[in-house]
C-alpha cells in the first residue's frame, strides 16, 4: 500500500528527533507530488520548526501535493502558527495522519480544519508505530509522566558486575555504544546517588555529533561531592537533584521523602511538568527494583553477554529477581544479536 510506504519514511524522520524535540512531540513529514517525494522534515531540536513547516521549507511546488505526518498537524498557534494552516496555504490536498494528538488543544481539531479547507484526510496509517514514536508524549499529555526505559547490562546469569568490584565490562563494546545512543534518543537520565559514589560516573553520551541528555540524580540526603564529574561537567549537560537539600550550581527539586525514600511517582510528575517526555534509568540496583516496584517502567532494554559471573557477583536487582520479573510482569518485543551479546527489548504488559 503506497499510503503505508511514504508513512514508513516519515517514521523513520520522526525517530531522528528522539531525544532532541521534547517538549513537543518528534514527528516525521514527508511531502509527495506524482508519487515522487519532493520534500521531508522532522520537528528540530527544542521542538521548533515542526515537521510539517521544516519540511514545507524546502519546496514550494506542493500545489496539490500529499502530505504524509505521523502525527496529526497542530491546531492551536503557540510560538509558531498552526502546521493545519500552513498545509492549506501550501496548497496540499491530501493529508494521511500516523495517530491523533491526544493534546487537549489539538485532539482532532486539526483533521476538522483540513476537512473543512476541502484537504482529504486520512487517519490512523500505521497508528501503531506512529503510537509508539511518541508514547513520552502521550503519557505526559495523559498521565503527567514521561516514559521511563530502563536500562540493563548483566551478565548471563543477570548479574551487574564482577565481584571485589573487578573493573572489566559485563558487555561489549559495540552493546556499550547503543547503550550511548539510547541516551541520546532520551531527553534525561536517572540515577541514584549509590550509583554516584560507587562509580562516579560522567552520564553523557560518548558519540560523535550527538547531544547529552539531562543528567538526574535521586540523593535524598545531599550526598553528592563537589568533585564528583557530574558536578565538574555542568558545561557538558545539566544536572538535576531530588534531595531533602539544596545542592549548590544545580537544579534542585524538593518531593516528598517517606519511608522507602523519595516518592517515584512525584519524581517522575516533576520532570514531566519540566519537559521530559522519555526517561532512561541506568541505575543503580536499589533505584531500579524501586521503579519496577512501582510498576513505573515502560520498557527494558537489557543488554545481556555469554558470560556467568557467579554467585559473588552483583544482582541486577535490590532484593528482587529480574528472571521473575521479566517472565510475569514484560513482554519481549524484540531480541538484536550484538556479536557474542544479545538485546532483549520487554514491553509492560498492560
């Protein structure tokens, strides 16, 4: 079906602007004339141009042109005009939409003003996929949360790292750099403040070209060092504190702290009302027993190696059994061979 061939482009576009366009949602938009693509777009980082308008840019023969978005086109003029508005000025006669915004100032009204300009709309072309791009969107739209991916390298017998902290990796090199582009196609990352004093890690994204996610940090009692390289790299990326305290030259945020620690969901609520729409969770095991406790992750990406560390080495979990969980609570959804490592994607059932 020719419809599902262009939408299949504009998927691909709109995954370029993963981890780049939040708040807003990353679409993709592809403009065909005689069944011959003369333009395509995807919605820039920070949100703006929109697809639509980036890719109408490009081209100005789109008198009676298809325009295929795998989201419908907005409806409401904030910082830029209406994408609806600009497609009927450009003279677009056929317009096939991926899925509907769920965005209370759009929901529909876009495809009514298309139809109402004489545009012949089609809706819900490859809804499923165009669905899933967006699903941070959704859910901050929906459930005022961003979608959290947890994210895991274990060893055969799902444990995190050698005994008497042996530096050498779990995984692969070539896993270890999807690991990166996963924090590039996410707009901030998460740990715990154990994570930070054990290991001291940097949380940006080592690839060429590509930008550095927020870094976040669960530290109920301000424990995070001055000289930590979090806090020596703010001009790398920003760091963002949950904590009881104030933590000099970052973005502090106060929530409320009970018995089993910081609440998850008011955690989650916040970075939602700051603009993140997808979330990655990288560690440590206390912080990821306490999302999937919660029931708060969406998705795991587990990069898994051939090797068996043993009884002594350290479980993937706090208290708790990934293989149990894994098998009762996701979904695999897709399995990547990674030279000797595997890639396990699980989706939560619903």
């Amino acid at each position: 079906m020719i419809d599902e061939r262009f939408m299949h482009i504009a998927l691909m576009l709109a995954r370029r602007g993963l981890g780049t366009a939040a708040p807003n949602p990353s679409v993709g938009c592809v403009i065909v004339k005689n069944n011959q693509i003369i333009s395509q777009g995807w919605t820039q980082p920070g949100g703006r141009p929109h697809a639509e308008a980036h890719a109408l840019s490009k081209t100005k023969d789109t008198e009676n042109a298809t325009a295929y978005v795998t989201l419908e086109p907005c409806a409401h003029t904030g910082k830029t005009p209406p994408c609806c508005e600009a497609l009927v000025k450009a003279g677009i006669k056929k317009v096939v939409i991926g899925c509907m915004d769920p965005d209370p100032r759009v929901n529909g009204k876009g495809m009514t003003y298309l139809k109402e300009n004489n545009i012949e709309v089609i809706s819900n072309v490859l809804e499923k996929e165009s669905y899933e791009i967006n699903r941070g969107f959704f859910l901050s739209v929906q459930e005022n949360r961003p979608l959290v991916t947890l994210k895991l390298a274990t060893s055969k017998d799902f444990k995190i790292a050698w005994p008497n902290h042996n530096p050498k990796w779990v995984t692969n090199k070539q896993s270890r750099l999807k690991g990166h582009l996963l924090r590039h196609t996410h707009d901030a990352i998460l740990v715990g403040i154990g994570t930070v004093l054990a290991d001291d890690p940097l949380l940006t994204c080592r690839l060429p070209g590509l930008k550095n996610p927020i870094r976040v940090v669960l530290d109920t009692d301000g424990k995070i060092p001055a000289d930590s390289k979090l806090l020596s790299s703010l001009n790398e990326a920003p760091v963002w504190v949950f904590s009881k305290n104030q933590t000099p030259n970052v973005r502090s945020f106060e929530t409320e702290i009970g018995d089993s620690g910081l609440d998850l969901h008011a955690v989650l609520n916040t970075l939602s009302k700051q603009g993140i729409t997808r979330l990655l969770i990288e560690g440590g095991a206390r912080v990821a027993a306490s999302f999937l406790e919660a029931g708060l992750v969406d998705q795991i990406y587990h990069f898994q190696s051939d090797d068996i560390i043993g009884e002594k080495g350290i479980k993937a979990l706090h208290n708790n059994s990934l293989e149990k969980i894994l098998s009762h609570d996701f979904m695999r959804r897709e399995v990547k061979k990674i030279e000797n490592n595997h890639l396990n994607i699980y989706q939560k059932l619903k």
